[in-house]
C-alpha cells in the first residue's frame, strides 16, 4: 500500500492527498491516509473527510509505528523496516518521486502539481466537496454562477501574527491585488466581480480597494472552510495568495479559459524557494 501522512491545513492536505494518490493510481496500489500524529495550525483540523477522497481502511497493526510509540517508532526507522518512508528532499518536484515502488509511507508537502497531472481528472473529482452545502452557500453559488465571478484570497492569520511565519511567508500586498485584478480586468469581456475570501474577512473588507465591484464572502466559518474552497473553485477566474488553500480553489477549477494569478514569490524568506509551486499556465505578478 501506499501510505501518506496528514497534516497542516486544508490545502497541505489536499497535497499530500494528490501525491500519494496519484501514486497508488500509478503502482495499482491502496492508499491509505495516516492522521495519528496530526498536527496544525491554530483552529486547522483534518478536513478530507469532507471531500470526495478514495482511501483504504488497515488495521492500526498494519501501519508503521506512530511517533506517540517512541521507541517502537526509532526502532522502525533505525532498522529500516518496510514501509519504506520517504521523506521530502526540499521543495521543488522530485521526479523520483513518481518514480516510487508500492509499499512507501510518504512525509512532506509534495507542493507541485507534477507530483499528480497525470490524473488531474481524476483528482478534481475527488477534491471537489461532498458535503452539502447549506442554504446561504447554495445561494452564492448560484449568484456567481450567473455573474462574471472571480475569485481574490487574502491571507493573513498566522502570516501575520507568528513571527515565524510572518518571516517565512510573509503576506501579499494590496498593491499586488490591484496589479492582479488589473491584469484580469484587461483579459475579460465583462467587468469582473470580486469575491473576495479571507481569514481576517473584514480587515479585507475595509482595505482593499478596487475600481471593481467587490463582495466579501464572510459568512463560512474556519471549521466549514470547505464552504469557501468550493465556491472559489466556481468562479471563472482567481487571484491567490501565496497560499495552498487558494492554490487549490484555482486548481479545482477545470476550465482550460481560466486566468489564474499568483504571487511572483510565494515566500519571503529569499532563502526558501519552490520553483514547481505555480503551473505553467498561471500568470504571476510582482508582490
């Protein structure tokens, strides 16, 4: 089997989902997803239950030691026991990685969609939303799908308040959301409507400004964030942070007429780079 751990937020979870099952599909294998040791940040919790994710079902016997059984955990990576884990080298895409036998218990981000385009299909299908969704998102769905709807992610939390995060990611300007809804304005026929989503929904609301009309999604909160993902993946186009979580509202998107613009530099940290975050088809922008 293929096994793939499960941590960080929504979209870190949609990637490890992606590699792991993409590489199940390759090898004709299961996949199982390991949510043991998750971990998160503040108010983040497992979130693929609610998407439409393929996943097989072991007895706890048959996985790999968890890191809460310390010493049988050392014992199995000293020894080098089978599943074999395989654990991230860096952030770009490592080709060996789809290159791997069954039987691998694979650890890290896997933040490329190289890891998985060859069942792209497929994994719009299982990442899209089974959750019903509730009345007020029902509503919205249908209001964008009968406007020119784009969607614009603001992400601040953490990026903002933990020093360390703020210093490895940073966040996106609101110059760079002006260049970016420019952009987009200049390649439609219509005069896009924003849909403007965030973790901090209303500092979005009173800072950001646009010669466009803008309509802040404030209603889904962070435990039905999944509720946003889904109405980010229905709109026409999008403008993401440098974030995984809108990465993938762009990606679910299936239409090969979207505009996607992303930040130019997804960290800030100059030390820290991914080259094979942003696919080739997206336009990014100075942020």
């Amino acid at each position: 089997m293929v096994i793939t751990r499960i941590f960080g937020g929504l979209g870190n979870q949609m990637f490890q989902y992606a590699c792991g099952r993409a590489l199940a599909l390759r090898t004709g294998n299961e996949l199982v997803l390991d949510e043991r040791d998750f971990f998160a940040g503040p108010g983040q919790e497992p979130g693929l239950h609610h998407l439409n994710v393929v996943s097989g079902k072991v007895a706890a016997g048959k996985l790999p030691p968890s890191k809460k059984q310390r010493l049988r955990y050392l014992v199995w990576r000293a020894l080098k026991l089978p599943p074999r884990i395989v654990r991230e080298q860096g952030m770009a895409f490592d080709p060996k990685v789809i290159a791997l036998p069954g039987d691998v218990f694979l650890h890290g981000y896997w933040q490329s969609e190289r890891y998985f385009c060859d069942f792209a299909q497929r994994l719009r299908q299982e990442l899209s939303v089974k959750t019903p969704p509730d009345k007020a998102n029902t509503a919205l769905l249908r209001q964008m799908g009968a406007e020119p709807a784009v969607s614009l992610h603001i992400r601040r939390g953490d990026y903002v308040t933990n020093p360390k995060a703020n210093a490895l990611h940073g966040t996106c300007s609101l110059a760079y959301y002006k260049r970016a809804a420019k952009l987009i304005a200049e390649r439609m026929d219509e005069n896009p409507v924003f849909y403007v989503f965030s973790d901090e929904p209303q500092w979005a609301a009173a800072n950001l400004e646009l010669p466009f009309d803008i309509r802040v999604v404030d209603h889904n909160s962070g435990d039905r964030n999944f509720e946003d993902m889904r109405l980010m993946s229905a709109c026409r186009h999008h403008i993401v942070a440098n974030s995984s979580f809108s990465w993938w509202g762009a990606w679910l998107n299936p239409s090969e007429s979207k505009i996607v613009v992303a930040p130019e530099k997804w960290f800030a940290d100059p030390e820290k780079s991914n080259p094979d975050i942003i696919p080739k088809s997206w336009l990014t922008v100075e942020n």
